[in-house]
C-alpha cells in the first residue's frame, strides 16, 4: 500500500510560535509512520517557510532546515496537509485559504470557521445568534491615539481613554478582562479591577491587535470539551482547568507546573451532558470541520454555563487538553492523529 504524503505545518509568525513547534513535532514523533509518509514543514517568525527534518526539536530547529525553492509546487505534491499553526497566520483561516485555492485536503476547519473563531469580537457575533450563553462584553478599537468604543447596535463613539473607561464602566462590572481580538494562548489578556488597571491594560492589548475585547468578569470553574467530526460532530468528557495564577495566562498554560488538569472534570453528569451538547452546537454554528477544544465558564453558585472561546487549532501535544480528553474516552493519540486525517481527505 502507498503512503499518505502528509505535509506538517508549524511555527508560523504569530506570538504562539514556540507553541507551534512543540505540537508540531509531537505530531511527528507518534504518527503513524506505515500509513504516512511525513514532511515536516517549518515557518519561521519572520514567514520563511523551510523543509525540516524530523530529528529537530524547539531548541535546535535552525539545524535541521533548508529553504524551500517553490513553496506551490511543494505542497502540491502532498495528498493531505495538517497545518498545526497557532494563531494569527495560521489558525485565522490565511492557510486554510491558501491549502483551499491549492485544493490539498487540511487537517481541521475551514476558512470561514477559522477566521470567526480566531476572531473573539465576531465570534460574539455568531454565538449570540445561536442564543449561547456568553459573558457579557464590549467592543474596542485602538485607531490612532483615540479609541472607538461600539455600542450594542455597532455605532461607533471615538473618545479619549478615559471617556471610553466610564463608558465601559457603565456597562460593565469589575473585574474585567481585557482581550485582543485576534490572539491565541492568552497572550495579550489582562484582569482589570480598577479604572486605572483598564486603561493600562486597553493600551497592553492594542498592541497585539488593533480590535480589543472587553469582557465582565464570571466568578466560576474553567472547563474545557474536544469535538472531532464534519457533518457527525462527537463530543469528548470535559475536563476541568485549575489554574496556578489569578486565571489561566500563558505562564500558568505552559510555565508554571502548579497549573492542574482534572480529567474528568468533576461535575454531574447532567451538568456535563449540557456542555458536550453546547461544544457541538457551538462548532456547528461557525460551521466547523475536523476538529475544536471548547472552553467554557461553569459560574459558581448557579452552574450556568458560558462559553468562553473556540480553539479550532488547540494545542497538540500528547499532554494537551485536547489529546487528553480523546485518550480519557478510549481514543490514543496515535489514533486521533489518524482520525482527523481521515476526516480532512473525506471533508466535503
């Protein structure tokens, strides 16, 4: 039997870089190596895109690659491509757009999913519609050295920093947390308690993205559920973040070993059914393909549940979230690699 030409894409230019290295070389160390022929495939920070070979690792990548002379023709060349990037340039719908036009079979969602789900203002948008529940927000936008606060019908009030913080405060309570739009493992979020920590942290978060979300704050337990299908979406068990910090920053993700998963998460079963049944409708309504981890906010004292983002590239390492919660229901790594390059070649 012939092998699977199997493209693997990683690094790329967004602030989640190293993240991407990491995933992607998990990924080449436990694919199936009967079934599929591998070509890893890095993107430097500065998107330079390199043949690697597999014996890399994060800290020794510059060793193991040379320039790729036509990077069309190249990937051409792959019956199926996983592109295992992290945030903006990568997880936004730009490769998902480029691999569609090229018409090579991707691992995970398409362009349209991609660049609602990266976006957390437009993901808003979507979500409200298919009536899930979310916390209570506001749109920002950095533009030259006013901001432009957007009320509930989208029109827009350019004012200085401090206006926009009363207008914010007016409808919204602390603490708040400040978001760039478009950005991926917390990389940019701040807690907000207090007028002056707002401003401070508005200006911290434009300078990853111009689009800023502010959001109220939920008082309650952060869990997470992987979905995996096209058209038959199945949800995992869900699984239960125990952050190290205040809440769960890129340190706590990936620096500070205090941070706990709980798989299961211990909740009731009925409480659990509700956010399995949540995460598909969720992944459907942004019209998602292949694969997604789903973060939600179980608010203390009431159990309401809210959805928190839509990962459609979460982190792919043998110890990630997603992978594990798959494992915990009886679906090994190994295994869940192949499945969602089967529902890539399969995806309509």
């Amino acid at each position: 039997m012939n092998k699977i030409k199997t493209g693997i894409i990683f690094g790329g230019m967004s602030t989640e870089h190293d993240v991407s290295v990491i995933s992607g070389k998990s990924i080449i160390d436990h694919i199936n190596k009967d079934k599929y022929e591998i070509f890893p495939i890095y993107i430097d920070k500065n998107g330079i895109w390199y043949i690697c070979d597999e014996q890399f690792d994060s800290d020794n990548i510059e060793n193991h690659i040379k320039p790729i002379d036509n990077i069309m023709e190249y990937l051409k060349s792959f019956d199926v491509v996983f592109p295992i990037l992290h945030g903006k340039y990568g997880e936004d719908g730009t490769m998902q757009g480029l691999l569609e036009l090229l018409k090579i079979p991707t691992v995970g969602c398409g362009v349209l999913a991609s660049s609602v789900a990266m976006d957390k203002v437009y993901t808003k948008i979507v979500l409200d519609k298919a009536n899930i529940k979310q916390a209570k927000s506001v749109y920002v936008r950095a533009m030259d050295d006013k901001y432009v606060y957007y009320d509930k019908e989208f029109n827009e009030i350019s004012d200085s920093m401090s206006n926009i913080c009363k207008y914010l405060e007016a409808e919204l309570k602390y603490p708040m947390f400040i978001k760039p739009s478009n950005s991926g493992s917390s990389v940019g979020i701040n807690k907000a308690k207090d007028t002056d920590e707002l401003a401070k942290y508005i200006e911290e978060a434009a300078k990853y993205d111009d689009k800023i979300l502010v959001e109220q704050g939920i008082d309650g337990r952060e869990v997470e559920c992987s979905v995996l299908g096209n058209s038959y979406v199945k949800a995992s068990c869900v699984g239960e973040i125990k952050p190290a910090d205040d809440f769960y920053t890129f340190d706590a993700k990936y620096n500070n070993s205090d941070s706990k998963l709980t798989i299961p998460a211990n909740i009731s079963k009925d409480l659990s059914d509700k956010i399995r049944a949540i995460a598909v409708k969720a992944f459907k309504a942004i019209d998602g393909k292949g694969f997604s981890r789903i973060d939600f906010f179980v608010e203390n004292g009431t159990d309401e549940i809210y959805l928190n983002e839509i990962n459609t590239l979460p982190g792919f390492t043998s110890i990630s979230m997603y992978p594990k919660l798959w494992e915990n229901d009886g679906l090994a790594y190994e295994k869940l690699i192949d499945e969602l390059i089967s529902l890539a070649m399969t995806k309509k």
